[in-house]
C-alpha cells in the first residue's frame, strides 16, 4: 500500500511522501541504533563533495553520519533493508528506472545545524537516482523546526516535517532541497538507490 504511494508520486510529480512508512516498533529501534553508535563515537562529521575534494564545512553542512553496514546489519537495519528492496523492486517494474542498490547512512542533525541547498547528484557521477529519506524522531513537533524544504521549481517548494515514520523520496538529479535548523537532534536514514556502475 504505502509501496505504491511511493511509485505513484515518484510517477506524477518526481517527489513523494508517505507518513507511517515503517511500524513504530522498528522506527524506535533504528533511532536506538543510530544513538547508540553516536554515543560509542561512530557518527562523523558529514563532508561535502565527493573524491579529493570532499571537504567538512559546518557552514554547509552540520550533520554527524553514519553508514549503514550491509555486511552485519542490526536487526532493525535488516527489516529497513528488506523493505527498500522490496520498494526498488516495486519502483523499477512500475517505472523502468533502472535502480541497482541502495546505500544510506544515519545523518544526526544537533540543534541549530542545518543543511544548504544542494542536489545529491554530482555534476560528473550520475550514479544516484532515487534520494531516500526516512524520520526517526519521536513526537516531533512543528515548532520544532528541521523541515526537509524540497524546491519545486519556479520559486515554489514543499516542506515536509521530519515526523518520525515519515519516508520521502524524490528523483536526485531533478531537486534542490534543504535541512532548517531544528531546536532538538533531528534523525533520520538518508540514502540513494544507484544505477549500476558503468
């Protein structure tokens, strides 16, 4: 069901949000993963860029990441994986997007940072396809800021509240989008699905 809210709004519009994505019990365990490996200091701080020119800049960029580990995931992890393949599957025999593999990571927001605008994909790597998001907050509230302000074109945009549950995705080489700042830690899963290497 919430599949297919996803390829229908990646069809009609490029963009697509669905709240209540994943059940509560396994939003609540990958935000107690993501914690957790920021408690033991495994979250580092986010770059910019990619290759020799990746760069840490909080001016840009003030998330602490994580990359989800494929090899010997967390349970919860396995279920969010299961769930991703199942939608790159759906995605794929819908719309013919040739999405090969996800990798994501957990991107922890403190208060006051934020995320410029920006595109996910490279100017010469046009290997990400899909932009993949999903909220890990709990009980967040509106006037707790951190909304993902995905622009549209033609000076209009689309802020989606980082409610935990909540996944969006988008077509990453068609938006600018943006982190506000938030006045609590702001969490989430952010990846992309890729096209297979050339």
């Amino acid at each position: 069901m919430a599949r297919h809210g996803i390829v229908g709004g990646i069809a009609g519009e490029g963009i697509a949000v669905v709240p209540r994505y994943l059940p509560a019990a396994t939003i609540a365990a990958l935000r107690c993963e993501a914690l957790r490996r920021d408690a033991a200091g495994l979250l580092a701080p986010a770059g910019t860029g990619h290759g020799a020119d990746r760069l840490v800049r909080e001016d840009v960029r003030g998330d602490r990441i994580g990359w989800l580990d494929e090899i010997d995931p967390a349970p919860a992890e396995r279920v969010l994986f299961t769930v991703l393949e199942a939608l790159r599957v759906a995605i794929n025999r819908e719309l013919a997007l040739g999405l090969w593999r996800y990798e994501g990571h957990y991107a922890l927001y403190p208060p006051g940072a934020h995320y410029a605008r920006h595109r996910d994909r490279f100017r010469d790597d046009d290997a990400r396809l899909l932009s993949v998001v999903l909220y890990l907050n709990d009980a967040w509230r509106s006037n707790d800021g951190g909304v993902l302000r995905i622009h549209t074109g033609n000076g209009m945009r689309r802020d989606v509240p980082p409610e935990g549950g909540t996944l969006v995705a988008f077509l990453a080489a068609e938006f600018d989008h943006e982190v506000l700042p938030a006045t609590r830690p702001r969490l989430a899963v952010s990846g992309w699905f890729r096209r297979r290497e050339k």
